[in-house]
C-alpha cells in the first residue's frame, strides 16, 4: 500500500515557524548573561540586549544608531573606525573569531576591563554585520589583583626572613670559621687551608642569599629606585649565571610610582630568568626609556628564542607578565628577534608626577 506524501506545510504555517524561531532567538538574546551588540560595516550599533544596558549604563535607544566607539575610551575610540576598515579592505582578521581582553567605558566615563570576542555574518541580502560578545572582568580581575598582592606581600616577607635570619647566621658562622682559621694559621695546623675554603663558601652563600633576599623584596619607595633595583638584577644575573648582562638607558627615567616600579621590576626579573633558564642565553640587555608619556621596558637576549610549544612551566610566567602589564593599563610584546633570541617589550602609561 502507498504511503501518502507529506502534507505541504502552508504560508501561514511557515510563517508561524518563522515567528517561533525568531521569537526564540530574541528570547536568547536578551536573557543572555554578556552584553551581545551586533554594529553594520559603517561601526553603527543596530541591536543590543538587556544586558549591554545593565554593563554600560546606557538605555537601548541612546546607543542604537550611534557608532560602536562610544563604548570605548581613548585612543581605542579615534582607531576602531580604521580597524574595521582595513580589515574591509584587506581581509586579514585581528580580533575577529577570537576573545580578547579590551577596556570598555561606561556611561558615567568609568572604565572597566572586558572579555570581547566579534563574530561576522553575510544576511541573505548580502549585507555585513558583526556581532560582539561581551563579559565584564572587572570581579575576575579584582581577585587576580588580589591573588597578585598577597604573592607579593609572601614574596616581600620571605625575603626580609632571609635578610634577617638566614644572612645573620650565616654572617655569624663566617665570622666564627675566620677566627678559628686565623688560630690554626698560628699554630702551623694544615687543616687552616681547609678552614679557609669553608670561610670563603660561607661568604658566597651569604652574599647569594643577600641578593636572593633583595630579589624578593619590593623596589624601594624612591623616584630612582626603579633604576637602581635593574642596575642590580643586571650585576647579579651576571655574577650568578657567568654572562653579559648590562642595564642601559638614554636618560634617566624617574618613577613616581612605586606600585609602577614593582611591577616593572618583576616584569624585568621574570623575563631575565625566562632568557636564563629557558633561552639559554650567553647576553642580556635590560633598558629602560621614556617614550611618549610611555615607561618601555626592554629585554633583549641572543638565546634559543621562542619554542614553538612552550615546555613544561613556561606558560604561567608569560600570563603573570601580561597580567602585570595590564594592571599598568600597558601592554607587553613577546616576539623572536631577526638575529635569534627574544625580545620583550613592556610598555605602560608613566604615572603623574607628585605635586
């Protein structure tokens, strides 16, 4: 027996689908927890959900119709326009398919840290349009300062433990070994040579502890405490590690800031270490320079370069590196130098001066 063929549905069925299907989208939209804004080739915000309202603090009808740069401080809102232009132009996706860490500005002139990540659709009309995804950080990055605080607050204190204890024993126990040593000097005793190699590894272990001690504690409260504390980690990582490591500088570069200070240092240590440790390097250059109302910080080493795949406790000092930079409201570029090794390039908005 022949089976019947489907029905046809009818116009006003498909156009009831149609209505439940975009009715749903709608219903997804605006529920959605992140802020979703969809902007036209020209930057002009066409749609935006509840959400976009409750994080920038603007209603829907004062930003539909207005360009995308409104969400945006200064300078991102004078690029973005050319941003979207080239890309137009050139084909060639930046951000488009990937999430990033942006700022975006509120209504009230805050701004605030975001996750943004831009998808691209062709309408069937052949129209463009781009659609945004957007999650505050500000909660996520709170804690991650927080998390960053206390390291360096156990970092500081560890340091002053070995400055105040570890190097004042070992001071004591050098002092004890010279004197007994200077008794069998006298007394013609050979073991006075032996005694005198036990005072000298004392003395380098106290002055290695000494340095690892200054390492972990914070730049010094002072304008020109930045300078001093790179001049220093250059000298030990020389010592330390038997190569050329020089810290430069065109002028001096004062830091008002001690916070700014601390956290370039550290970027400064952890990069030096990653040439040491992980780049094999024979040369390091450390220099430091006021470029543009910018601090950059620069680290150059002849080693290996950059690993295709990061080896094991690799990653975590790039992520604190760019963490630190970005509580700064700076960036940082890791990239393969033309002659070999890496190059790191730290560059943050120089704090005002005190009045």
């Amino acid at each position: 027996m022949l089976k019947k063929p489907p029905a046809t549905p009818s116009i006003a069925e498909l156009q009831a689908a149609l209505q439940a299907s975009e009715q749903r989208a709608a219903a997804i939209v605006e529920t959605a927890v992140n802020a979703i804004i969809t902007i036209d080739e020209n930057c002009i915000i066409e749609t935006a959900n509840s959400a976009t309202e409750r994080l920038f603090g603007y209603k829907q009808d004062e930003i539909i119709g207005r360009n995308i740069s409104m969400l945006m401080p200064q300078p991102y809102r004078d690029r973005h326009d050319s941003y979207v232009r080239n890309y137009l132009r050139s084909g060639v996706k930046r951000i488009i398919g990937i999430g990033r860490e942006v700022v975006g500005m509120r209504k009230d002139g805050s701004v605030f840290p975001i996750d943004l990540s831009v998808g691209e659709a062709v309408l069937p009309s052949g129209r463009r349009i781009f659609t945004g995804i957007i999650r505050d950080l500000t909660e996520r990055k709170a804690l991650e300062d927080k998390i960053l605080h206390i390291s360096e607050e156990e970092q500081a204190r560890i340091g002053q433990d070995i400055h105040d204890d570890l190097c004042q024993q070992l001071a004591a126990i050098g002092c004890l070994a010279k004197v007994a040593q200077k008794s069998l000097n006298k007394s013609g005793s050979p073991e006075a040579r032996s005694l005198e190699e036990i005072v000298r590894l004392v003395s380098r272990a106290n002055t290695r502890a000494r340095e690892t001690s200054r390492g972990l504690m914070p730049v010094v409260l002072d304008v020109n405490g930045l300078m001093a504390a790179l001049e220093e980690l250059a000298d030990n990582t020389a010592r330390a590690n038997e190569i050329a490591c020089d810290f430069r500088y065109d002028n001096p570069v004062q830091v008002n800031d001690n916070k700014t200070s601390v956290q370039l240092f550290r970027i400064a240590q952890e990069a030096v270490s990653n040439a040491v440790k992980h780049g094999q390097a024979r040369r390091v250059d450390i220099h430091l320079a006021r470029q543009s109302g910018n601090i950059v910080l620069t680290v150059r080493d002849d080693g290996v370069g950059i690993p295709d795949k990061p080896g094991k406790g690799t990653g975590m000092g790039l992520l604190t590196m760019n963490h630190r930079a970005q509580m700064m409201g700076g960036t940082i570029q890791v990239s393969p130098r033309n002659g070999g090794g890496t190059q790191v390039i730290c560059s943050v908005p120089a704090p005002a001066k005190n009045p």
